[in-house]
C-alpha cells in the first residue's frame, strides 16, 4: 500500500488497476478474507477486505506494526544483460533482499540493450515491486542506472570497493563463492558474453577478490541468485 491509500488508522482503498487484477485472480479474493499488507517503506499487518469490485477494494486493518524482512546487505553491480533477463534479475535480487543496484556497461554488453523500453523507471518500479511483494517486503531498492557508466574509466566503481568488499564472480576464478559471509560487500556480475580479461584485470588490481560458483556456466540470473543465497 502507498501511504496515500491509507485513509485513516484502520482502513485502506485499493484502486490501482494491476493489484486490483492481482488479488482477483492470484489470491482469488473474496470479501472476508483477511490479507497480509505492508506499506510502503513501512511496517506489514493484516487487512480484512471488505468490499471489492471492479474499480476498488476496501480494508480495514489490524496493525501494521510488523517491520519487514531484514535487507541483504549487498551492493549488487550487474553488466546490464538483455532486458528479459533483467526483469527477472531485478524481481529475483529484489525478493532477496538487495537493496542497492547498479547496472553498468562492460565491453560484451550489447549497446542496444541501453535503449530497451524496460530501462524506463516505471518499468523497473514494476519489477521491483512485484520482488517486494513476493517477500513481503516494503523497501525499495535503490537502482543506479547511468547509460554511460564506464567503471574502469571514470573511477566511481574503485571509489565503491574502497568501501566495502569486493567479490567479483567470474568462472575459472581461483576460490570459491565464500559461504555465509557477515560483512557487506559489493558482488559483480557480468554479462552475458562475461567480463573480459582486461576487466578481470581491472578489478582484480582495484581490489576485488574472484570468486567462482564451480565448473558450471549460469545464466545471469541463475549466477546472480545462487551467488546471494550461498553469501547471505
Ligand atoms: N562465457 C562467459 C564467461 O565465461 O565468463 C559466461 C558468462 S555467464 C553467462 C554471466 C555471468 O554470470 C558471468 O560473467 C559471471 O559473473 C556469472 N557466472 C556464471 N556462471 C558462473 C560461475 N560458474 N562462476 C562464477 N560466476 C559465474
């Protein structure tokens, strides 16, 4: 919920077409059912609906004292890979917990993808909230998205790794992805096509330590979600 469509303490109106169409026909809603609910940014309750037609839903609501799940924290710097799987990485990461993103450009991302219409912030506010509303989570992630960042070139990603820990994944890389790990960090992941030498080169000499997730090649997203589940 957005706080606006909190009317007063105990009752909630719905109007927006998507979630409208969500809690019909994935939770098949019907008037009594009671709802887990979280505002956004906020703390998550339950709401008992009390009326539900074409254009609103109505809820009064019991609390929202329960603060959502703990954040991961993670900076994730991901090459930019093709929009399809960027939608889904986004959901994915977003449902884990990250909270801070940035997508950058490498030498094997291809240049059109920067013109995708799924680049545009509503686009990705879709994605993102679909991720929070799988976890029942109400923070937004924060995403970074400058068409022309270069990170070997104009020094913003060494001055990050000054910071935190850097983990740069890449197969073949001599250790192992760390499991479990209690320290905030920044993981890179790259495209497609993968990072090349000379930007393993780069980040290996800025700081980061490679990691790899064994002989298999995944998919970016596949990469991305086992990479967190065995660091958090
Ligand atoms: N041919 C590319 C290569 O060898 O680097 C494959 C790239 S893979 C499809 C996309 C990204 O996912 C990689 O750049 C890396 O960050 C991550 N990734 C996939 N499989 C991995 C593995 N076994 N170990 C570490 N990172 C992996």
């Amino acid at each position: 919920l957005a706080p606006e469509e909190i009317h007063h303490d105990r009752l909630a109106c719905l109007r927006d077409p998507r979630r409208l169409r969500h809690l019909k026909e994935v939770h098949r809603a019907r008037v009594g059912d009671v709802l887990t609910l979280g505002v956004a940014g906020g703390g998550i309750g339950r709401g008992e609906l009390m009326l539900l037609s074409d254009d609103e839903a109505r809820f009064t609501l019991d609390g929202l004292d329960t603060p959502p799940p703990p954040p991961l924290p993670v900076h994730l710097v991901l090459a930019l890979p093709r929009p399809r799987m960027l939608a889904r990485s986004l959901e994915h990461v977003t449902a884990m917990g990250v909270k801070q993103i940035t997508l950058l450009h490498t030498r094997r991302v291809e240049k059109s993808y920067w013109q995708s219409p799924e680049l545009a912030p509503e686009k990705i506010h879709h994605h993102l909230v679909l991720g929070l509303e799988q976890a029942r989570d109400t923070v937004m992630p924060e995403v970074n998205l400058t068409k022309g960042f270069r990170p070997f070139v104009d020094g913003r990603l060494p001055e990050l790794l000054t910071q935190r820990r850097g983990l740069l994944a890449h197969p073949g890389m001599p250790r192992s992805c760390p499991r479990g790990i209690d320290e905030p960090c920044v993981l890179l992941v790259g495209p497609e096509g993968g990072f090349i030498p000379h930007e393993v080169e780069r980040l290996l000499a800025a700081g980061c330590e490679g990691i790899h997730l064994g002989p298999r090649i995944l998919r970016v997203e596949t990469a991305v979600t086992a990479l967190l589940a065995r660091l958090f």
